[in-house]
C-alpha cells in the first residue's frame, strides 16, 4: 500500500514538471533577465534600418547643399572679379536660386521627371560655371579653381551617394512587406509606406535611366 501510495503522489508531480518545462519552451527568450520577443525584434530592425535612411540621406543632402552654396560663392567671385558679363552672372545666379527651390526630397524621388529636370539644370549650370572660370584671367584663376574643385567634388558623389540610399532603401522595403502586418498591429506609429528609390544601377553604380547624369 505504502509503494502504492508512493507511485500516485509521484506521477502527478512528474506530469506536473514536464507540463512546466514545455511551457518554458514557449516563452519569450530571457538574456541576461530581459525578454526578447519577435515584436523586439522586428521594431529593433526596422529603427535601425530608418537611422540608416537618415544617415545616408543627409549625406545626400549636405553634399547637395554644398555643391549649391559654392556656386553661389563662386558666382560671388565672377561678378566682383570685374572681368565677365554681369548680366550673364545675374542671369545664372537667378537660376541657381530656382535650383535651389527644386532640391531633391524623398518624396520627390518617386517622380523620375523631377529627378531628371533637376539633375539636367544642376548639370548644365556646373559645366557653365567650369567654362566661365577657364576664360578668366590667368593672375585671377587660382583662387576660383579652388571653388570649382569643391563643386565637381561634390557633383562627382552624387552617384555614389544615391546608389547607397537605394541599397540601405530597397531592404527597407523588402523589410516592411515581410513585416507590414506585424509592424501594423504593434505599433500605430512605423510608417509601413516603403521609400522612393532612385533606381540606381547595381553593376556601374551609373545614374538611372532618366538621370542627366550620364558620362
């Protein structure tokens, strides 16, 4: 009687701890006392994704920023140089402000005709301003190379920079569709709308098809 009562009071405790060990197994993963669950681990992909967004989009933009400030500054010198036609520079320094009303967002990307007018008129204006320094007069030359330098710098990453935009972009989207429903059930405030690419080439790292950026 006594084995008999034994055996009764051991196989609910056994089927008790084998019960609370497959519960463990469906927990969420526990490191170093903190849980980590699949909406951890999708938000913390999906933020860290968006701070690479932002760091190479302002790349993209400080560089643009910069092109475009120097043309100014070099105009600034054309005109106080006393050697080119003021009303030539005036009517470049008048298009290098519309440039600057046209600059590139990321909404605008999505809309190729834009990208297009904008690279054509930053493009045409930097060849401009490379022919009007070269007729200047030699003993006055040296410090605008210097402006121009930056200028073509600036204008020579604009491939490189929008190429690596669409990289770190394009996985954000792959991320977002795998994820949307998820993303959207756990938080109202991650945007699911996937970003505009600008449809660079992967094997020439070139401009896309609508780009006047062409070599």
């Amino acid at each position: 009687m006594q084995r008999t009562a034994i055996y009764l009071v051991l196989i609910p405790a056994i089927t008790l701890s084998i019960c609370l060990n497959g519960c463990k197994s469906h927990e969420p993963h526990i490191e170093n006392g903190t849980k980590f669950t699949k909406a951890d681990s999708v938000t913390e992909k999906y933020l860290d994704l968006e701070d690479s967004i932002l760091i190479v989009w302002n790349t993209i933009v400080n560089d643009d920023n910069l092109k475009i400030q120097t043309m100014h500054d070099l105009l600034h010198q054309l005109l106080v140089s006393n050697t080119l036609d003021k009303d030539e520079l005036i009517s470049l320094e008048n298009r290098l402000n519309e440039l600057d009303g046209m600059k590139i967002t990321q909404e605008s990307i999505k809309d190729p005709i834009h990208v297009y007018e904008y690279d054509l008129a930053s493009k045409t204006l930097v060849n401009e301003l490379i022919n009007l320094t070269s007729s200047v007069e030699p003993f006055k030359k040296d410090p605008l190379q210097i402006i121009l330098a930056t200028i073509q710098d600036a204008d020579s990453r604009v491939r490189e920079n929008r190429f690596n935009y669409d990289k770190i972009a394009y996985e954000f989207n792959q991320f977002v569709e795998r994820n949307e429903a998820f993303l959207n059930e756990q938080d109202q405030n991650l945007s699911t709308a996937k970003k505009g690419l600008f449809q660079i080439s992967s094997e020439s790292q070139g401009s896309p098809a609508t780009s006047a950026f062409q070599n």
